[in-house]
C-alpha cells in the first residue's frame, strides 16, 4: 500500500498542474477574444479602404484620359511643325548652297559634297511631291552646275598634279642601273596621296550620282599624255647623256654604291665594229672604191648605239609604266569601264612605240635594199628583247581589244621576216660579190669581204635564239611550227655552213683575179686561214658542228693545199739546180765551153729567179706569223739544200774566170733572204 503522505502529496500536485493549465487555457480564450476583435477591425479598415480607393480611381481616370489625348496632341504638333521645317528648308536649299556651289569645291571638297547632298535630296523632293514647282528646276540647274564644278575640279587635280615620271626613276623601276648593289622594287607615285583621295571621292560620286562617262574620258586622256610624255622624256634622257654621263635617282640613293653613276647601257662594241666594217663594204666595196681606204664615222655609230637603247629601254619602260597606270586605274574607273579605259589610256604612247619599231622596220628595208646588212644587227637586240618582253606585255595588257594586244606580235613577226630576209641577202651577196681587180688585195692578204663575214657571223653568235628564230619563222615545214631551240639552232648551224660554203667559192672565183699562181696561192691560203682561226677562237666552229662535223680539218686541208700551190712557184728557181743537163765531169777536169755555158746558165738562172721571187714575195703579205714562219721554213729548207747540193758538185770545178759574177749569194744569204719574204719592212 501506498502510504497516506505520499498520496497527499501526490493529489496536491495534481491539482496545481490542473490549476495551472485552466489558467493557461483561460489566458488563450482571453487571446481568441481579443484576436477576433482585432479582425474585425482591420476587416473594417480594408473595407473602407477599397471603398474609398474605388471613388479616387473613379475620380483620376478620366483626368488621365484628357491627358494622354492633349499629350498625343502636342506630339502631332511638335511633328508637323518639324515636318514643315524640313519642307521649308527644301526651299531654302538654293540659297543656303549658292555661296558654296559658286566658290567651287576646290579647298573643301567633303563640305561641297555636302551641300550637293542637301540639294540632291531637295530635287527629289520636289520631284515626289511638287514636280510642277519652280523651286524644282532651281535645285536641278544647281545640281548640274555643282556636278560641272566637281567634274571641273576632277580634271584640274588631275590635270594639275599629273607630271610625267623622271627618266631616272623609270630607269630604277625596270632595273636599267646596274651599278646598284642591290636591286629595289621603287614604286612610282603618280598623284600626291591627298590628291588620289580626291580624285578617288570625286569618281565615287559622279559614278553614283553623276550618271555619265565624261570624267572618265577626261582621266585616259590626261594620263595617257602623261605617259607618253614620261616615255618620250626617256627617250630624250638617252640623246641627251653620253656614256659617262652620271645620272642617279634619289629614290634609291641609299643603296648605291659610294660613287653611284647609272650609265646608259651599250650594246657590245663588236656590234659596233662589225656595223662599221659591213657599211665600208656595203657602201664603198661594191661600188668600186677600196674600202681600206674609209675610215669609220664612229659618231654616227654611238648615235645608233643611243637610238637602240633608247628604244628597247622604252619598250620596257612602257611596260612597267603601264602596270603603274593600271594599278592607279583601278583605284579609280569603276571596274567594269576599266579595261576599256586602260586600252585607251596606253594608246597613243603604244601607237608611237610601234611606229617607231615599224620605221626601223621600213630603215632596215632600205638598208637591205642597198645592201647595206648591217641593219640587220641593229634588229637582234631590239627582237631579242621584245621577245623577252612579250610575256609582260601580253600580261599587262590583258583584258584590252585584239587589235591592242596584236601590236608587238605583229613587230616582232615583221622583224623577223625582214631579219630573215636581211640574213638570206647576206649569203647571197657573199655568193654573188662582183670580182673586181680594183677590189682585190694587192698583197694577198684577207680580202675584206672575209673579213666583212666572219665579222657578221660572229654577232650571231650573241644572238643565236633570235637570228635562229629568225630562219625558223620563214620554214613552212611542220618542224618549224614547234619553234623548238634545237629546230632554231640547227637552222642557223645550216645557215653559217652556207655563208661560208658562199664566201669559200667567190674566193676561189676572186682569186682567179690575180695572174701570179704562187699569189693567187697566198690570197687563199690567208682567207682559209683567217676564217679557220676565226671559227676557233669564237664558238662558230662548235655551232657549225651541229650540222657539219668535219669543217676544221676541211679547212687545215685547203690550206694545205694552198701552201703546197705556193711551193710550185720555187720550182723555177730550183730547177735551174737540177741535176739533169750536167754532164759527167771529174774534178779538176777542164770542161769545154758548152759545159762552161750549161753551168753559168744555171748560176744566171738561180739567181735571177731569186732575185726576181724574193723582190716580188717581199711586198706579199702573210698576217698570222705562225703560218709565215712555216711557209719561210719550209722553202728555206728546200731551196738551201737543193742549193747546197749544187755548190758542192761544183765546187772544184773551173768554169769561169770570175766565179763571184755567178756564185753571187752563199746558203746563209739565201735563207735570209727567204726570211725577208713577206715584210716590206725589210
């Protein structure tokens, strides 16, 4: 059993957790009460509220209605105040711009393209909404004049600042300096950089705007006087500077050298020479005056020199000048009217540049015509560099009309054909050459027609491609379509073998000419000779051997030949030593008068004849001293033996009471003066 005090206890805490919790639970209704009474009131607040919220909403929405609709009012206003504005001032455009259109847009371009703009914008204005207005015709005539001033003011920038280029800088820009230590690509400027500008935003434009070609008209002619202005300043720098002259350019002076000169380029003076000895014989050797009597106009000479030069560094100075146009050109003419504007722009100077090749055509023509072939030499150079230049040509001008890009082609064939002609005349006037006894050498020596043609053989030699395509260009054969170098080279192999094949028979007909056998003898073994050293020391000889393979030893035995035709005329000396006729003595023996005669007539006839030979062959002439020393050695051989051979059988013999009368010359004074032949100045 639970005792009596711990019950109490435990009643008495009970009830004071029951007290407690009736508190709590009086103290939450009390809450609930007043909570509730809190709601309604703010339930009546909020009601109130939106009651009141309701009529002030009721109140301002129609108040801002009448606002929007005064602000959209003003809005329409403001707009149609701006609006008349602007169309007011569509009126007032003509007057605005007067001043500015007037003055021109020289100085201020951008601010005059402006004005044109606002009366650009006028006229189409009054043409959409008032095209019958007078205002509409005042803007249009000060939109044709602001147009007129820009196109006036396209040509003066041009016209003004468009100079032609420096002969010295074009002769950097296509590499003409060639004691420059390293080459730079120069750059021509043709229009100061704020000039192009200008022009370039004028073009824009008049190409939008303008609706007219005129400007562009206006642009080829001007830049192609200039360019044909800047070719012909080339042109008179050549005339103007000698050889000497020193002439440099400031765009590359930096990278010359301490000393820098630019000379003007020459062609070898081999050409030269051999011009000059061609024209003698040409012009003086056939009409019946010596040749070796001229003396060759060297000025004339170096003129041509210049004239050459000038015209092929034209050629190249065309082309690069042309490229520097076209570039220019570009930045310009709209590109559809480029290529047509171009093709008109390099006309003129083109034209001049092929007339100029055609009149050294038609010289080369007159020249052949009066045999003069040296014309010939001065087309190689002039062909071999249009040849070479013909693949920046046809570049540069492609895209023109075929009538533009046929014009080289066209020289180039023309010069071929006459070069052609020019070389087959050559061969045939060696075949044909008159012989003349006025013409020949008295000596013997290299007659000036051999001379004459080795000289011009070995020019070709510089200019094979070009002389072989020459001979090529005349071939119809299919062989010569392919145009091949090895084609070409054959040709012009087969063409030497036969200038020289021509030049040995009229020698062998010119030397009929002489009546003397031994000099005849001599007149052919010099020009044998000659032609056969000749081919030796150039490379001829290597190029006739692409067809031919046996000319030098041809020619060692022709003067072989010739040599051993030439012992012949010693055989009237020595056979006056022959043994035959002498009869059989014993030394001491006195010989009858018969006898005495047969040997004294020998002694006279030796003599004589040497006497005669050594005073005739004296005054002959051997120019190459290898082959005069052979000769003398061979004949002082032959003659002193035979000689001494005689002296000795007669030696103990009594035939005259004065034997110096006939034994005039010891072995020793014979062979000097077999040593004396062929030097007049002994």
């Amino acid at each position: 059993m639970i005792p009596t005090e711990d019950a109490s206890a435990r009643k008495r805490e009970i009830e004071e957790k029951l007290k407690q919790e009736q508190e709590t639970l009086s103290f939450i209704r009390e809450s609930l009460e007043k909570s509730d009474q809190l709601t309604k009131g703010m339930v009546s607040i909020l009601s109130s509220f939106e009651s009141r919220l309701m009529q002030l909403e009721n109140s301002i929405i129609p108040v801002h209605k009448q606002t929007e609709n005064l602000q959209r009012l003003q809005e329409n206003v403001d707009k149609t105040l701006s609006n008349m504005d602007h169309v007011i001032s569509y009126y007032h455009v003509a007057k605005d711009t007067d001043k500015i259109i007037r003055e021109g847009p020289a100085g201020r371009l951008y601010e005059y393209l402006a004005c044109i703009a606002k009366i650009q914008k006028a006229v189409e204005y009054f043409q959409d909404n008032n095209p019958d207005s007078p205002e509409l015709n005042t803007v249009k005539a000060r939109f044709e004049k602001g147009k007129e001033l820009l196109e006036a003011e396209f040509r003066s920038l041009l016209t003004r600042y468009s100079k032609p280029v420096p002969p010295v800088l074009i002769l950097d820009a296509i590499g003409g300096d060639e004691d420059m230590e390293v080459q730079e690509e120069v750059t021509l400027e043709h229009l100061p950089e704020a000039v192009l500008q200008d022009i370039i935003c004028i073009s824009a434009w008049l190409v939008e705007y303008g609706r007219n070609q005129d400007f562009m008209n206006v642009y080829f002619q001007v830049r192609s006087s200039q360019l044909d202005r800047s070719i012909k300043g080339l042109k008179e720098h050549f005339r103007k500077n000698s050889a000497t002259s020193a002439i440099h350019s400031p765009a590359v002076q930096t990278k010359r050298k301490e000393t820098p000169t630019k000379k003007a380029p020459k062609r070898p003076g081999t050409i030269r020479k051999a011009q000059n000895l061609l024209k003698q014989y040409s012009q003086h050797g056939l009409d019946g005056k010596k040749g070796s009597n001229l003396t060759p106009l060297e000025g004339k000479d170096d003129v041509l020199d210049i004239e050459i030069d000038s015209y092929i560094h034209c050629i190249s100075a065309f082309v690069k000048l042309a490229q520097s146009e076209y570039a220019l050109l570009t930045e310009i003419i709209p590109e559809h009217h480029q290529k047509k504007t171009f093709d008109s722009l390099i006309q003129e100077a083109l034209d001049n540049l092929m007339l100029e090749g055609d009149n050294i055509v038609s010289a080369a023509r007159r020249a052949i015509m009066r045999h003069d072939y040296s014309a010939v030499l001065t087309i190689f150079p002039i062909l071999r560099h249009l040849k070479q230049t013909k693949p920046d040509f046809d570049a540069t001008l492609q895209g023109t009309a075929a009538s533009t890009k046929n014009k080289l082609p066209a020289l180039i064939t023309s010069m071929e054909t006459i070069g052609a002609k020019a070389l087959e005349e050559f061969a045939d006037s060696i075949k044909n050459d008159p012989d003349k006894e006025y013409n020949m050498p008295k000596d013997g020596t290299v007659h000036e027609l051999t001379s004459n043609a080795i000289l011009f053989l070995q020019q070709l030699l510089d200019f094979q491609e070009t002389a072989g395509a020459m001979l090529a260009s005349q071939e119809s054969s299919s062989s010569a379509s392919s145009y091949s170098s090895e084609f070409s080279r054959k040709l012009l192999s087969t063409y030497i073998y036969k200038v020289l094949g021509n030049l040995q028979l009229n020698l062998s007909n010119k030397a009929k000419v002489y009546e003397d056998p031994a000099l005849r003898a001599i007149f052919l073994h010099n020009n044998y000779n000659y032609i056969l050293k000749s081919l030796e020391k150039s490379e001829l000889i290597q190029l006739v051997a692409v067809t031919v393979k046996k000319v030098e030893s041809s020619y060692r035995e022709l003067i072989e030949q010739e040599i051993q035709n030439y012992q012949r005329s010693w055989l009237r000396v020595t056979e006056h030593l022959a043994e035959r006729n002498i009869p059989d003595f014993q030394p001491g023996a006195k010989l009858k008068d018969k006898e005495r005669q047969i040997i004294k007539d020998k002694f006279k006839g030796f003599n004589d004849g040497l006497e005669e030979l050594c005073k005739i062959q004296k005054g002959w002439a051997v120019p190459d001293k290898e082959q005069r020393d052979t000769i003398r050695h061979a004949q002082k051989r032959v003659v002193s033996l035979t000689y001494k051979a005689f002296l000795q059988r007669c030696a103990n013999i009594s035939f005259t009471k004065n034997p110096e009368k006939y034994h005039r010359y010891s072995p020793e004074q014979v062979e000097d003066m077999i040593d004396r032949l062929f030097d007049t100045s002994a």
